[in-house]
C-alpha cells in the first residue's frame, strides 16, 4: 500500500517492462491528493512511480516521492514503448497525453528514478530535443 492510507491512490501511465522475462514487472504513476479533491494547507499532494508486487497484490512505491511540481506531470497519461519500427530498439518508455513529451530509459533503476525523465521540448528553430 502507499501511505498515508487515509487518501485514495490514483494510478496512470501503466507499463510493463521485460515482458515475458523473469524481470518482467508492471509499474504505475501514482498521486494521492490530500482531500480527494482540493489542496489541504499542510499535507502536499503526493505521487511517485510504483511496482505491482505479486506476492502481496497491491502496488508498492519504488524510488523517491516526487517534487511537488512533478506531482501530475504523468497523471492521465498513457504509455507507448514501440512508436514505430525503429524504435523497437530505442529502450525507452514514452508518455503520451495530447503528444508524446516524456520519455524514461525502460529499465527498473530509471523507474524509480524522478530524475531520469527526460522531456520533450522545441527550441526556437522548431526543431524538437529530449
């Protein structure tokens, strides 16, 4: 379970990395929101990247609790780990809301890792760098 129990836990951006290999785990973006709704002056919101754990069947918290300003930057998002054919081999998990503009190196240590997403940005020529 992810604490503080008395707030529900919303989860998004589901993936599943080394399918079919004894690595094979699913992770989640998770928020818990202080009063379900609004903020509560004194008690943040709260998310992170979570892992299924089979033996107990519930989601538990990988990594650091994220900045508060990262707090719903994946909530609602949806993930693509094959864009295309050429990125077949890319290694990456990508982040789709209105576009794809998140993207994290498809292994567990980079999961848990708030640092190791990278976002997707234009310069001002239009040409696009993550």
């Amino acid at each position: 379970p992810i604490a503080p129990m008395d707030e529900n836990t919303w989860i998004a951006a589901l993936t599943v990395l080394a399918p079919g290999t004894p690595k094979e785990a699913l992770y989640a973006n998770y928020f818990k929101n202080p009063g379900d709704g609004g903020p509560v002056p004194g008690r943040p919101a709260n998310a992170g990247m979570a892992r299924w754990d089979d033996i107990s069947r519930q989601f538990k918290p990988v990594g650091d609790i994220w900045p508060a300003v990262a707090g719903d930057f994946l909530n609602g998002a949806h993930t693509v780990q094959v864009l295309s054919p050429a990125d077949r081999g890319s290694g990456y998990v990508y982040y789709a809301g209105s576009g794809v503009s998140i993207r994290v190196p498809a292994v567990a240590e980079a999961m848990a890792n708030f640092s190791a997403f990278e976002h997707f940005s234009y310069s001002a020529t239009g040409e696009g760098t993550w």
